[in-house]
C-alpha cells in the first residue's frame, strides 16, 4: 500500500494503492473513503478534551498520514466536509472481485429504484494489510465468500409485510414500527387500531369534534416525550450547535426545538413546570421525580466476613503464632547432645517454616467479599434521559483480547469457541472490539477465525433469542442437563436442532483446515514447479538442472500466505515474518440491525433479534532475526497499540485462548467497579480462574482454590489482588503507565499515618521521576502551560513515534471518566450521554497506521514494555505488571460472580502440571532478583500488601528446606537418632497444640472461603509434590540466570483439545511422561519407604528396643509418603505401569544415598574387613 500525502488539507486526496491478490489486472477503479482528521484525536462529542489538551491552533500530523485542522477555526456550515481527507483506493478488477461495497456497515442500502440491495462485504473486512521492516504496507483483497449475506431488515423500518419506508414514532405505546402511509391505512380502512397489539390509536376517537378539540387543547399543556431529530427537517430559525462528525451521523440533539415544539420545561422546579403534575398519576398528580436516586445508588457493596468467623479466625493465628514462638523457644534452648546435625539441620528448616508461614498468614487478616447491581448499571448508562434521549447505551467500549501461539498445543476449535463467546457477550454490540493475537502466524489459525465470524452470524442471534448460557457452543452443546429449562419459546427445539448440525458441520470444517491447507499448497507448489520448468525449458536451459521453487503455504484465493509457512523460509518462519492484520467483522451500525424470517438461507428467525457482531480482527505481530519479541507480553503490547488506533477501547480484558467467557454479563460485572464512586482508582478487575475438564479427584490441585477463593479474596482487603495473567479487566491508562488521580501514601510503623496525593492537581506535590500524570481538562493554569507541554513533547518517547497512538491516549481517558453527576468529581467526569454516540468509521489508512505500531523496531528507544504496557524481563510478566500498578498506587478488585465469569482448561498430566509450576517458580525466583522486589516498593502499597508480594518473590526458596526436611525422618530412622533427645511431654503438647491451631485454622478458612476440605488437603499435598521437584529446579535456574546470565527459554503449555464422544475425557491424566523433574520426590518415597523398613526390622530384633524415637521417625516419614501420594499414583498410569528409567535414576540415587550414610555413621561393632580400601 502506498501512501501520498496532501500538503495542505485543502489540497488532492490521500490516494491508498491496494493491490489484489490473484487475477490479472483489466483496469483500474478508485472507490472513496473517509475518515475524520486526525481519527484518534477527536471525539463524537463536544465535551471530549482535545488531544494531548492542546490549546488554541496547534496542529498534530502521523508521519503524512492524516492532515489536521484546529476545532477552533470557524468554519462556515456549507464547508463542514472540508474538514475530511478522502482517501482513494484503487483496486485492479478481476473476474473474482467485481464491485465492492463501499458501505462501512452492515445496515440495507437503497438503490437508485428505491429498492433494498443485499449488504456486501465492505472494504476494510475484506482485506488484509501487511507491512513491517522494510517493506510497503500493502492491502490484499481476499475473496469474500467466507462469509455470507443474509437479508437484514433495520429497525428503522416499518414492520408492515411488503413495506420498507421508514417508521414514524410515537403512534402507539406498543412500539410497532409503521410508517406514515401504512398508518393512514390503518386509520381510514382498519378502523384506527393498531396492527400490533390490536388497540386504538390514542389520536383517533369516535367523539365529536368539540371533544376532539377538547383533548387537543389539554395535550397542548402537557409536556410531549422527546421526538427524534429524523422526524422534522431542520428550522433554520432554531440555533444549533455545529457538529463535527461525518455526513452519515445522526445530528446532535436540538433541545431548544424540543422546548419549543413540546411545551417541555427545563426541569422540576422551573416557572414553567405543570400545575397538575408532570403526567398523570395515580391520584392525578405524580410526585416530581427524585433527580438524585440515579446517581447516589451504589453499583458495588462491599460485604464483610461475619465477626464470628473472622474474630476468631484472626485469634487462632495470634495463638499459633505464639506456640510457634514457644516451640522454637523450647527447641532452641533443648538440643539433641546425641545428634548435634541432626538438630541443628531440623531446627534451621523449623524456623523457615515459620517465617514462611508467617508471610503466607499475615495477608489473609482482612478478606472481603462484594456483589454487584447490574439494575443500577442498566437504569444510569442505558435508560432515556435529557441528554440521552434514544436511551442508546452511555457505556464505556472494552477491547478483548484473545492470545495464542501454536495451533498444534492450542487447538483452533478451542480458540474459536472462546471468540464465539466474546462476540456473543451481553453488552452494546458498538462497544465490544475482539483482537486476535496469533504469534505464530499460522494461516490455520487465520481461516480458523474466518470459519468462526462465519459461523457467528447463525450462533450470536441465537444466543441473543433464547438468552443461552454458555455462550461457548461446545460448552452450551455438550451439556448433559435439560436444555428445555427456563426456555418458553415455542420455536427453541427446532432451532436448537439446526443450530447444532450447523456447529457439527462447523467443527468438521475446522478440523480439516489443516489438510485442506496441505493439499491446496501441495497443489499450488507443484503448478509453480510446472511453470518454473517451462520457463527453463523457454530459456533453453538444461531439464537436468534442479530447480529450487519455495515451499510456500498458500491461500485459497491462489495467493502467498505472508505470515509463516509450513516449509520456514526467509521472511516466512515464526521468527520472520511480516505483520499482518485483517478485519474479519468490520465495525457494527449504532443501530440495531434486525433479521429475516426463517428460510432456506437463515437457519433461526431473526426478525426480533439484534444481528450485528462486533468488531474482530486477526492481528499477527512483525517478527524479524535479531529482535527480542518478549514472548506473550510483547503480544499483548502490540496488541494494545493496534486496538487504540482501530477501536480505542477505554478498558481492556485479556483472556487466553482456553479461557472462554462463562457468564455473559462478566463484562457488566466488572464495569459496575469501574464506573462506581472511586472507580476512577481501580486499574483492572480480576476475575477467579475456573477450569473444566479436570479430574473428580483433583489430584494435582488443578481448580487451585486456596489461592483464587482464599488468598486473592483476602488480598482484596489490602488495596487488591495480584494479577494472575487471565481474566482481567485493565483499565487502559492505567496499561500506560500514568499514575491515578488520587493515591495514599503510608508512613510510620505498619503504615499506620497514611497522607493523600491528589496527583492531577496542580502544585500540591513534587512528581518523582518516574511519574507520568495525565493532565485534565480545565484544571491547568496558565503557569501550568510550559509543564503540559514539556509532558506532550514527552509521550512520543514515552509511546512511540505514532502521533494517532498518542493522540488516542486524552480520549481512552476521557471516555473511562467516572460520570459528572457522582459526588465528589465535578470537572474530573464526563457528562452523562457523552457516549452514547456512534464510533467513528475505520477507513483503510487507519489499518495502515495500525500496522506500522506492530513492527518489530516500533519498541526501540521507548518504554514500552519497561513502563508501559506489559512488563518484559521475567517469565511471569503479570505478576509483574500488576505490581507496577499497585506501587503508582493504584487499586484492584476481585469480583467473584455468583455464576463463573470464565472457565478454561488446566494441564491434568503431571508432567505438564510440574513444568506449569516450574515456569511460575522460576518467574517468582526472577522476581525476587529484580528491582520488582517488594522490598523497594514505595510507601503507596500497604504494609501487608506488600508482605504479600514479598512472599511471591520468596515460596520457591522454601523448598530447599523442605528437601531436607523430607530426608530428616529417613536419616533419623537410619542413625537410630530422633530431632530431640527423647519424645518428652512439653515437645508431644507443644507438637499438639501447633497441629489444632492450624486444622482449625483450616476449617475457619473454609466456611468464609467456601472451598471445601478436600480442596485444602489436595493444595497441601500438591505443595509437597511441587516444593520437592519444582521449585528447587527454579530456584537453580533463577541462579543460573542472576549469576551466569543463562536465559531461561519455556515450552508452551499444551491445552487439551475437545474430547469426541468415543475418547475418555481424561485420558491424558493417565500418560506418564519422564521428566528429570520427578527424581527427587521419587527418591525421597523410596528412601522414606526403606529406612521404615529397616528401622522396624532394627527395633524388633534389638535386644533394647527404642520404641520412642522408632516411632516419631515412622509417624514424619508416613507424613511424607501421605503427601506424596498422588504423585505416585500419577507414576502408575492406568495399568500400573512405570517406565524403567524411573526405576533406575531413583534405585541408584538411594543407592548413594545408603551407602554415603554407611560411610558417614557406620555400625556399632563392624570389624575392618567391613571397610574398604584401595590397594
């Protein structure tokens, strides 16, 4: 694609060359676009600050890709369109691609005859632009047969069979939509009754004509409801504000109209206001409304634990923490004469246990619970009000974000059923924008999600008409309950019935894309082969000769799939390779766009459905040799920079491609946080990980609810949770790097003196140096204008060299603003109605400008990705991000929905669980070597807050002590020696009452958690499992890492693939793959194992028996095995089967081990024939 840029706005078009994939070219023909200048940087509605708050004519260009002109100049109301760029495109025609349809949305066009004309592909979504380091951006138009044109009526159209005009409002309380003609029709041939509900219409009486004129008078004094604008042409004696936005938006309001033509008044309270009341009640006289109530009901409560059962749940950890203190006391100042090592090696792993301990309890003080008011929600941003007065939703837009690298260990129908329950989410279908990211470039993954926006045109309505839940059709379809319940609608069976052979058809389609893709390139490479011998052979060249024609994967319209092949080339491998992005479902209408009736072409009756999908692009970021792509956190920034070009979603959620969104109003759930008083606070909302297809049992402690129903719920309490990677609503300033509009600062002991930062105020307090504040509007001094503009010159370094990016960054933040109305926020809100407008088009330069921020060098020289954005430098960049957040001093909130926001899928094998909780340690272990340690945390975090992330940084180190304290009871049954000199009453009780307290610890934790006992008992075990084989394997990396700089490089965990009927769910928990990581709990089971044996048969046959010390060896080492036990039943398998190698490395391990101890200690009484000794 090639740019020209205009030298001036008034000078010739932008003109955008796209060349076509496949045909030959026969002509050329341009079609026009517009788009407003600059895109980003001006918002639908005049309250919205101006870029970067730019004051008086200051103009901004994007490297030649947008003119602009200040919103200041007076501009005549004839010369509104010289405010617009055209952009030209011009497309070769070929026998596939004739006309293409110039429309940005999916609504109905009228042709030159009046005449409905099917809606076409439009040119955005049917093109994908490539570009990066040192090559042209370039549109290829694709062939548009992927997805399919249905006949869709608007619902702006009288509903009368055979009648297409438009619909006049306000005839009958019903809402059936008629037009003018039909309802004179109605009213001279139908007697003046309604075709919908069957009722009069209010204008029509058989009275006479002075009661007529009776009512007429009485209608007169009433105020009217609010008209729309598209009923009457404009009066030009009425004012109106001049509007900025393009020729195919509705205009802006007229409120002195409405007075005018309503009787209306401004307001209770006005000189105008009706005698008898504002409509007719009940009484005759209606109360004047509670202006008010909107504003001051909350949208979040926050819920306490019950006093009974926090008092004493925070007493029982004072009253352990006491015995531990007694013990270790006792312990210390009674050592073992007999065994000084052994002692003094089981009393170093005590006291860790105790400071570990200590910092996994002290966070847990405070847990917290709060629930949502979705009521609230839908009454303050969707109902009608003076400044809203369609009703149209005021709610901010959300981005989703959908990650995957490999199609072979991600599944597409996996990713595909996780992007059809984010188009089919409960929310305005204008404010949902779906990114994929594919980091591997895989075309599978590209006609993957071709596949799936087809396919969502049957499955979306069809959730929307029957309110399905889940929204995921395997999950929805593969249900095993009654389907029939809560479902009323007559027509459910049979569409249900269509609706899943379509999705069986749809999963047979998917699954053989990756050999359709095999054979189509197999063809294609042996045509080119053929055409590359006859030029040889043209070329009188020798047939003899080798001819080397590239292996390339090729796309069904004959054309070169840009991103990575299957053979890996130059500029076609998964670390080389172009950036690609391509809008599969372009930009839905502001109104709602309903169906057809069911026929051959439509599977479901649509008539009464909204049928618009939201926005979904395929996105797959520029990676070149020799540039660190930082793995999932470079996709996620890149990820974050192509949606504020395209969509400019104020918040984002991110999911993983197996996690699918469970409860449709999850989206709802989380803005309710966002958008209530002191929302403006919170950087993101972090939902529980759900997983399915696990084991009844749970034997590696996959649902891992201790922690999302124990320790995240407690962190609630302490300025919020850390995030966990998935599932999380961000705030996008916050994603920036700009620090909150208010922050607390803790100082003294604990943090017991706190002091308020109010950051945007000017002249309050000293920024540090890392401090990035976003500036409001209306709140600088003219002594504040240097700084401001110091801070402007500064984002281009801070974001990059995209002036559209950073010009995108005031209006994320104006449009995440917390309403006007609330207490307390005055000029910091946004009034209420600013967004109930209709986004601005997406024109091809757009696309441009958002492939040029996914380059592989956009990154150079900023600080994306060391304060902006993802956090790069560690293997667990979510935890790492989230801290950021929270040391700027922000908050976060966990929401826990009473239905699961979002399930997904965990590893059940145990190799794959041990390498899962590897990558996590080995992240912990980086975290804690870096300047990420909450040691250096600023005083904006709380001091348990901090404590808690001090222990992230700090769990791996334990397990060193804890392979000690493992080997300690088969060592003390070896020897014949015990940790203390004899079993005495103080250490039996001492050991007593530490066992109770932390049991009833356990069981307070369960009733206000509400996980149960076995998910307690499988986390402790699998602590044990992963404390022995993990965690010391990453704390060794980490070292590795800090000390000999040895990158640490990770796998991708495998997500399981959707079962078929005939294959056993889980099959992959009974697969044993070796792994170095089980040798050490394996030798400490068999080591364990062998000293109880030896040390039984030792005391039996002992002519003085020590029965004490025999059993307090027996009862720790039985204490180990029992925590050991799932891992030996995953070493088992199905049939008890155990591969040889693991039988070798631990037999020959214990071999050592007894025979180093032999060395070391040997027997009482051995004669020197016993000892070796070399010759």
């Amino acid at each position: 694609m090639v740019l020209k840029t205009a030298s001036s706005p008034s000078s010739s078009p932008v003109t955008i060359t796209v060349s076509s994939s496949g045909g030959k070219e026969t002509g050329s023909r341009s079609m026009g676009l517009t788009s407003p200048v600059p895109r980003a940087s001006k918002s639908n509605n005049p309250n919205s600050p101006s870029p970067l708050g730019s004051r008086g004519n200051r103009r901004a260009s994007s490297g030649g890709r947008y003119c602009s002109m200040s919103q200041d100049d007076p501009i005549p109301i004839e010369e509104i369109n010289s405010e617009f760029v055209t952009y030209t495109v011009h497309i070769p025609p070929t026998p596939d691609h004739q006309s293409i349809s110039t429309s940005q949305t999916s609504l109905n066009e009228e042709g030159k005859d009046g005449l409905k004309l099917k809606p076409e592909r439009s040119f955005i979504s049917g093109t994908i632009f490539t570009g990066g380091y040192n090559c042209v951006t370039r549109g290829h138009v694709i062939d548009g047969s992927l997805e399919r044109p249905e006949t869709l009526k608007s619902g702006l159209v009288c509903g009368m069979k055979g009648c297409d005009e438009k619909e006049i409002e306000g005839k009958c309380e019903c809402g059936f939509k008629i037009c003018g003609d039909c309802y004179l029709d109605c009213v001279a041939s139908g007697g003046g009754h309604c075709p919908g509900c069957k009722e009069p219409y209010k204008d029509v009486s058989d009275d006479d004509e002075d009661d007529e004129v009776t009512s007429d008078s009485e209608e007169d004094d009433q105020a009217l409801p609010l008209p729309s604008m598209r009923e009457s042409k404009l009066d030009k004696r009425l004012s109106l504000v001049k509007s900025f936005k393009g020729p195919n938006h509705p205009p802006d309001f007229d409120h002195t109209r409405w007075l005018f033509e309503t009787k209306g008044t401004y307001g209770y309270g006005n000189a105008l206001w009706p005698k008898d009341g504002y409509g007719s009640g009940a009484s005759g006289f209606e109360n004047p409304p509670d202006f008010g109530e909107r504003s001051k009901r909350p949208l979040t409560r926050k819920v306490g634990v019950s006093p009974a059962i926090l008092s004493p749940y925070r007493l029982l950890i004072i009253l352990r923490l006491v015995a531990l203190g007694f013990f270790l006391t006792w312990r210390i100042r009674h050592p073992n004469r007999d065994a000084m090592w052994l002692w003094g090696m089981s009393i170093t792993c005590e006291l860790w246990f105790a400071f570990s301990w200590l910092l996994d309890q002290l966070p847990k003080l405070c847990p917290v619970n709060r629930i949502t008011d979705l009521s609230v929600l839908k009454e303050r941003f969707e109902s009608p009000n003076l400044r809203n007065p369609k009703g149209r939703s005021d709610l901010p837009g959300i981005d989703v974000f959908v990650s995957t690298a490999d199609p072979e260990k991600e599944p597409p129908l996996v990713t595909a059923n996780t992007i059809l329950s984010i188009l089919a989410v409960d929310y305005p279908v204008e404010k949902v924008a779906c990114y994929l990211s594919d980091d591997g470039g895989a075309l599978l993954t590209f006609e993957a999600l071709a596949e799936t926006a087809s396919f969502a045109r049957v499955w979306v309505p069809f959730c929307r008409k029957h309110n399905i839940e889940p929204r995921n059709p395997e999950a929805y379809l593969g249900q095993k309950r009654d389907f029939l319940k809560n479902k009323v609608r007559l027509d459910f069976v049979r569409e249900r019935r269509r609706v899943k052979r379509e999705y069986d058809e749809f999963k047979v389609r998917i699954n053989s894309l990756p050999e359709s893709i095999r054979r189509r390139s197999d063809a294609y490479n042996a045509h080119e082969e053929l055409r590359a011998k006859k030029t040889q052979m043209k070329m009188g060249g020798n047939l003899s000769d080798p001819i080397k024609v590239p292996k390339a994967t090729w796309m069904s319209d004959g054309s070169h799939w840009p991103g990575t092949w299957a053979s890996a080339q130059p500029d076609h491998s998964k670390g080389d390779h172009a950036g690609i992005i391509q809008a599969m479902l372009a930009p839905p209408n502001a109104e709602p766009v309903y169906g057809a009736e069911a026929d051959g072409e439509n599977l479901i009756d649509t008539r009464e459905v909204d049928t618009r999908l939201p926005l979904l692009v395929y996105v797959s970021r520029e990676k070149r040799p020799g540039y660190d792509h930082n793995k999932k956190a470079g996709a996620m920034n890149a990820l974050v920079r192509t949606s504020a070009i395209m969509s400019n979603g104020p918040f984002i959620l991110n999911l993983d491609c197996d996690h699918y969104i469970y409860n449709s109003l999850a989206l709802r759930e989380g803005m309710c946080f966002m958008l209530d008083r002191g929302g403006d606070r919170i950087c993101y909302v972090q939902f529980p990980q759900r997983f399915e297809g696990i084991d009844p049992n749970d034997r590696y402690a996959n649902h891992n609810t201790v922690f999302f129903d124990v320790s995240m719920r407690a962190l609630d309490g302490l300025q919020g949770p850390m995030y966990v990677g998935t599932g999380c609503i961000f705030r996008r300033t916050a994603l920036y790097g700009f620090s909150p509009p208010r922050a607390t600062e803790h100082h003294g002991w604990f943090g017991r003196r706190k002091i308020k930062l109010l950051l945007r105020k000017p002249k309050v307090t000293k920024k540090a140096e890392d401090e990035i504040v976003l500036p409001i509007n209306g709140e600088h001094n003219d002594d504040d204008d240097d700084d401001t503009d110091i801070e402007s010159l500064l984002l281009p370094k801070r974001f990059g060299n995209s002036t559209s990016l950073v010009a995108s960054i005031p209006v994320a933040e104006y449009q995440g603003r917390l309403l006007q109305d609330m207490q307390g926020m005055r000029n910091q809100g946004r009034p209420a109605g600013s967004l109930a407008v209709p986004r601005e088009p997406l024109d091809a330069a757009t696309v441009a400008e958002a492939i040029s921020v996914i380059s592989c060098f956009y990154e150079d020289k900023t600080e994306w990705g060391k304060r902006v954005g993802w956090i790069y430098g560690s293997v667990t960049e979510d935890v790492v991000t989230g801290y950021r957040m929270h040391n700027r001093g922000w908050r976060s909130v966990y929401c826990v929905t009473k239905r699961d926001a979002f399930r997904g899928t965990a590893p059940i094998n145990l190799t794959d669980r041990l390498h899962q909780v590897l990558r996590w340690a080995t992240g912990s272990v980086e975290i804690f070597f870096s300047r990420n340690n909450a040691l250096f945390a600023t005083r904006r975090m709380k001091f348990l807050q901090r404590v808690a992330y001090f222990n992230v940084g700090m769990y791996p180190f334990t397990s060193m002590f804890l392979l000690v304290y493992c080997i300690l009871p088969a060592v003390s049954l070896f020897s014949g020696q015990f940790i203390v000199q004899a079993l005495s009453v103080t250490f039996l009780i001492f050991l007593l009452a530490i066992t109770i307290t932390l049991c009833l610890l356990a069981i307070l934790e369960i009733k206000w958690s509400g996980i149960t006992l076995h998910d307690w008992w499988r986390n402790e075990q699998f602590w044990l499992i992963g404390g022995t084989s993990a965690h010391p394997a990453a704390v060794l990396q980490g070292l590795l890492k800090v000390i000999a700089g040895v990158d640490i490089s990770f796998t991708l965990t495998s997500k399981s693939a959707t079962p078929d009927d005939e294959e056993d769910e889980f099959a992959e928990l009974y697969v044993v793959k070796w792994s170095f990581l089980m040798v050490p709990p394996i030798t400490i089971m068999m080591v364990n194992s062998i000293a109880i044996a030896v040390a039984v048969a030792r005391t039996m046959y002992s002519p003085f028996p020590d029965w004490s010390k025999l059993l307090g060896g027996v009862f720790f080492s039985f204490w180990v095995l029992c925590h050991l036990y799932p891992f030996v039943k995953g070493l088992m398998g199905r049939r008890g089967k155990v591969p040889t190698i693991v039988f070798v490395w631990s037999g020959l391990l214990s071999i050592i081990v007894s025979l180093l101890w032999v060395y070391i200690n040997p027997p009482s009484g051995s004669k020197d024939y016993m000892k070796f000794k070399f010759p």
